[in-house]
C-alpha cells in the first residue's frame, strides 16, 4: 500500500509580508524504503522565525531554501517503518524532515528522544529543543549573567524569549521582557515570573522601558531589532552584554531600519555576538541538562500555540511573524 | 623663582566641529612643591581623537570635561624638581598633565619611562604608549587574528592604525589599511608594509574595498565609523571579529550616522567589542613586550606629527580630527 505525503513547497520568494500564495501545497507518494533508511511520521512541525530569512534568495546564515522544495523546519515524530538497526518502530525522534506528513531518513540527524508526561514530545520542539537551547547557549554563554544584574528579552513571550527570561531569573537577575500586547505582557509577568514587561504597542516604549529598568541595563537578549534595538541600546550600562540572536521585525522590510545610536556599543564597552545555535552543539549536554531539570521541577514553564494540520501551516507561520502566536508555534500533523 | 606655567582651558563645548575659540590659553605661577609632590617639564603632549568627546556634556567613556580646566592629555616630561623620594631630577616621566607646560603631582599614574636611542621619549605617547597598547588590545586580544585571515584597519595611517596594521602583519595576516588621500594610503603601503590600502577620499570606496578583500574580512579593527563602517559590514566572513575602538569620523557630527546594516552582525555570527585601553590594564606588560621587541628591531615603524608649543595646541587638534596628521600627533612643549 503506497501512503501519501502532503508537502508545502516554497512557491515564490516574498518580497516583504509573506503571502499564503508564496506557498504550494502539494500531495506525493511516500518512496519505498531502502536499507537504512526510516519512515517516520510527523507529529508536530516547528515554526520559527528563521524560516523567513530562508525563503530569501540572499545571505543569510545558512543556503537559501529553493523554489519548489520543501519547505525546511524541525520535526517530531514517531517510526513508522524502519530498516536501520538503530531506529524501532514506535520510537519517538526528533528530525528536521520540514513542512511535511512523513519524512524518510538514512538516519543521520535523527535523533530519539525520551517522552514522559512531565515532557511530551512537542517540547522537544520548544523549551526542550533548538528555542530552548537557543535561550541558553546566548544567554548563559554569549550574556553570561550576574546575580542581581538587568536582563532585558525582546519577543518576551516567544519560545525562546520566555526561556531567556526564565533561565534569567533562575540566575538571580531582575528581569524585563519586551512583548507585543497586554495578553503578552501578562503572560510574561503573571505565568512566567518576569519582574516586568513593556508592552512595544503601547506607544512609550522609551518612557515604559526606563521605568521598567531603573539600574540600566546589562545584558540584552536580542531577538527584534528595529526600534526596540535603539531604546535598548540607549539604556545600556557599560560592560554590557547583546547577544545577538534574531531581528524579526526586520525580516519583512525591504529597507531594513537604520540603527541611529551604534555609538552606544562603543561608549559602553560593549561586547555583542551573533550567533546562531547549530555551531554551538558543545555546549548543548549542558544545556539539555539545565533545561530538564527546569522543566521537570516546573520552574520553566511554557506555552504552545499550534495549528492544526499542514493546510493551516502557511497562515500560522504568517500569523507567527505577525506576533499573533504565546510561545511556541506548532503545527499538530498527525 | 617663581616658575610660569601655561595652559589650555576648555572655554567652550563646541556644538558640532571644534573652534579655536573653544579653547583659552592662560599664564599662571606653578604653585609651590608640597612634600612628596614631584614638579615636571612636559616635552611632549599628546594630542588623541577620544578629547574630542571629553569636550561634550553628554555622557561618554569618562567623565566630561568640565568648563574652564586644562584639557586633559597624556604628556611625556622630566622631573625639574622633586619632594617624593621614587622620582629625582632628570627622570623621564609619563603622565596624565594635559595641555599644559607644567605639571605638579604626587607621583600616582606617575611612571618612569626608559630613554635610549631606539626609543625616545615621545614614543611613550605613541607606539610604546597609550595609543600602541591600545592597537595591541584591540588587535590581539580581541580581534584574535590567525595567520592567513584579513585584517582591515580605519585611520590606518595614524597612532593606533599603523600600529594595528604592522602588529597584524607580524602575525601573518593580509592587511588593509582605509585611510584619506593618496600620501597616507602610500606610507602604509610602502613604509609600513600593508598590502593594500583604500583611499576613502577617492570616491569608490565600496568598489576599491572590495578589490582589496577578494577573500571577504575577518577582523575589523574600527576607529571611524559612518560610512566607512557600513562598507566594511558588507564585506565581513562569518564569525569575524570587530575590536570597537574609536568613531572619529563622528564626533564631530551633530547627528550620528544611521548604519544600515546592523543585520550582518547577526548573519555573519560577528563578534564586535567596544573597548578603552585603560581597563585592560593586565595586558599591558605582555603588550609592552612585544611593541618593544618590535620597536627596537625595526620592525615597528612610526612617524610624528609635531606641532611646535603649546600655542599651537588647539589648531593642530583640529587638524588632527580632520586627518590633517600623518602617524602620532604630538605637541612639543619644551
């Protein structure tokens, strides 16, 4: 019996928004298996902000998706049918097969991962997965808080913002997250335990982030740029710390925003790096350590938002990059 | 005797370029020695981009400046005159005196510094002093150069570029010098031994950049900013590094530049720091070592810029934002 695959293919590259017409969304047979190689079934496809830099024919970190391909993202799910002594059916991995029902892999990449009721497969996309370890390689390793010191988090309520923020306070600092919407701010502060939030759409920003910061602020987790990167920038303390890991507002624009008051890393001895998670997969035992503990003890604490089948993938990731979606966004596959 | 003194007063913050008239020379009696006080002949002031900023009211990496006090500046003299028993006639002292001929002190941030035929004594205000410790931080502690990599330099023909350039050379690294006009651009080329030089003057800096760095940039060592910065962000390697040492380019500009394209620190994962040199003071004697060693085998080159008394201090500052100098600008006081 054949089974069919449904897949979305990058259509076009946006130019600005994206459209739901930029993708295609298109049913295939799953190939037999070779020797080696494994089936597996997808049970929830990650979103990320990411992805829209890779639907761009430009440089960004990593090679441009191509027109027609499958739409690249990270994937949990269960072995359906294997060939590799490694894999068994009903084992539960995570695999980064992209926007689709079923994925076959040799293997490699794929990883199996350990499901219980304090940790459910869908974390292993989020708080236990690349956002989580993306929060604590930039915040514990690029940030290096200190007890006591200002840790500010843009895109707060996000899946990695609100492990940033988490981690943070387990550290001992004052923390301030930047979200859009009370709803967020809420969140943030209320079911998460940041010491406050400034709501970007309330139309101070300036004024909420100085109230909200009153020592200055040490280390930045950067996830927005844009306007919130200058307000930031000039309420730095000196010997701060950027880590520097998204610029969602910016993905979208086609004139990206200049920032005015670069100066600020200068005066304030700043040290800022770039960093994206994969090339930091030394640290990551640590970190997995760190975040399960955390997560186990209920000290972490997380939200997801997911849409409901692949049809719906399109829309939710434009919702995503909207600020639409609390925590981390899914798609429910299977 | 009474001894006279002369000294330049900061009579104005300047708004946007500074004017002759931002400054007010004065005559006053040196006060008489107190016990453990040390009186010193300055020979040499320095003359450094970073005034400019202590001329402002705003905040900087120090204090201001205030109103109607001497300048401040570091300053190479002899002892004429001593009641502290670790300083003696004749020594050769580094200090902190300012724009004046004259300095009394009670022999802290007082230091002997070692005279002979291959190191003078106005090299301590240039390769073996603030401005070569600063080339060398910035340099190797930060930029972290590997033999092969490209090393780009701004202000490169002056105290701390020429510097940066021939350290990074002595490391194995291709170097590119950025300055303005074709007699700098030759001395770094053809006296300092760079392997290129771009002419920001010449009107295709985008272009002539890009023909210097056919293998992109991997640290830049920034002591200008604007455009020139952005220029540089377009060309960088992933992972490179930016030791943040200086915006001469804007201090005298009213309005900062916006740089457009802060997005390429992110994609190419770039580590930047800004940094003073006096907070990095534990690398000092490695850094003294190695000038040093460099200095007296002739493989370190300098040149001065030297203005003739204190008179002259203002227009030869003025001189120097505008680039007017070549190598160290030094005033020569006695």
């Amino acid at each position: 019996m054949t089974i069919k695959n449904k897949q979305v293919l990058l259509a076009n590259r946006p130019h600005g928004w994206v459209q739901e017409s930029d993708f295609n969304i298109v049913e295939t047979d799953v190939p037999a298996l070779k020797d080696g190689e494994v089936l597996v079934k997808n049970l929830y496809l990650s979103l990320d902000p990411y992805m829209r830099g890779r639907m761009n024919e430009g440089k960004s970190y990593a090679a441009s998706s191509q027109l027609n391909e499958v739409m690249v993202g990270g994937t949990v799910g269960v072995v359906v049918e294997s060939k590799n002594p490694n894999f068994q059916v009903d084992d539960t991995v995570l695999g980064y097969f992209g926007w689709q029902n079923y994925g076959v892999s040799d293997g490699k990449g794929l990883n199996k991962v350990s499901v219980s009721s304090q940790i459910p497969a869908s974390a292993y996309l989020g708080v236990m997965g690349m956002p989580g370890l993306t929060a604590w390689v930039g915040l514990i390793s690029i940030g290096q808080p200190k007890a006591g010191e200002t840790v500010v988090v843009s895109a707060a309520s996000g899946a990695v913002g609100s492990v940033v923020g988490q981690l943070a306070k387990a550290h001992g600092c004052h923390v301030v997250g930047i979200a859009g919407g009370k709803a967020k701010c809420d969140y943030v502060v209320n079911e998460l335990g940041f010491d406050a939030c400034v709501d970007y759409k309330a139309g101070h920003l300036v004024e909420d982030l100085t109230t909200a910061t009153p020592n200055g602020i040490d280390v930045y987790f950067e996830n927005v740029g844009g306007e919130i990167l200058e307000a930031v920038l000039d309420r730095l303390n000196a010997h701060a710390r950027i880590p520097l890991c998204g610029f969602v507002s910016q993905y979208n624009e086609t004139t990206p925003h200049s920032v005015r008051n670069f100066g600020a890393l200068l005066i304030n001895r700043v040290k800022l790096q770039g960093f994206i998670v994969g090339e930091h997969a030394e640290l990551f035992p640590q970190a997995m350590q760190e975040l399960g503990q955390l997560v186990a003890s209920g000290k972490l604490k997380y939200r997801e938002t997911v849409a409901e089948g692949l049809d719906n993938a399109p829309r939710a990731f434009i919702g995503m990059l909207k600020g639409e979606n609390l925590g981390k966004q899914l798609v429910k596959l299977a």
